[in-house]
C-alpha cells in the first residue's frame, strides 16, 4: 500500500463532511418549521387555549401535558425524520412541565 492513502484516509477522517457542518442548522430550521405547523392544528390550538385559560395549577399540568402530547405527536405526523430531536424536546417539556414551570408565561 502506497505510503500516501493512510495518510488521505486520515485526512478524511479527521476533516468534517462537506455539507455535514451546516446539517444542524438545516434540523433547527426544519424542526421550527414543523412545529408552527403543528402548533397551527386545530386541535393543538384548542388544547393551548385550554391550558391558557386555566387557572388551577394541578388542572394546569394537565393541560399542558394534554397540549405538548398532541403538539409533538402532530410534529411527529409531519415530518417524522426529526423523531429524534421530537423526543429530546417532548422530554424536557414534560420535564418542565412536571416541576411546575409554564409552558405559557
């Protein structure tokens, strides 16, 4: 083996992939995208506004639980190659959700 093709496997190793570097950017955009639409859903609007509209803190929590369940699995019908990213938000939102924090300020 020529001594030169280990050194350009490494190179290629150690280099990012061309258009790999912006592939986050791209997610972020599409996930926000995603979720306008989904949040946009008549369903989803009539559980925000139920949560928004109530006062109770218990009755609250569920509310928001009821919304972001409906939210993220709409998100999920939508487009379901960002299931992924879906997941880690769904589970810091419940998370907040569970320690009482609003969704809606």
């Amino acid at each position: 083996m020529p001594e030169s093709e280990p050194d350009a496997a490494i190179a290629t190793l150690i280099q990012p992939a061309r258009g790999k570097q912006h592939e986050p950017d791209a997610e972020k955009a599409r996930y926000r995208e995603v979720r306008e639409k989904a949040a946009n859903n008549p369903e989803v609007v009539q559980l925000r506004e139920k949560m928004a509209n109530t006062s109770d803190p218990e009755a609250r929590k569920v509310a928001a639980m009821s919304y972001s369940e409906a939210l993220f699995a709409n998100m999920r019908k939508l487009d379901s190659s960002l299931s992924e990213r879906i997941d880690r938000m769904e589970g810091a939102t419940k998370r907040r959700i569970e320690a009482g924090k609003p969704l809606i300020e």
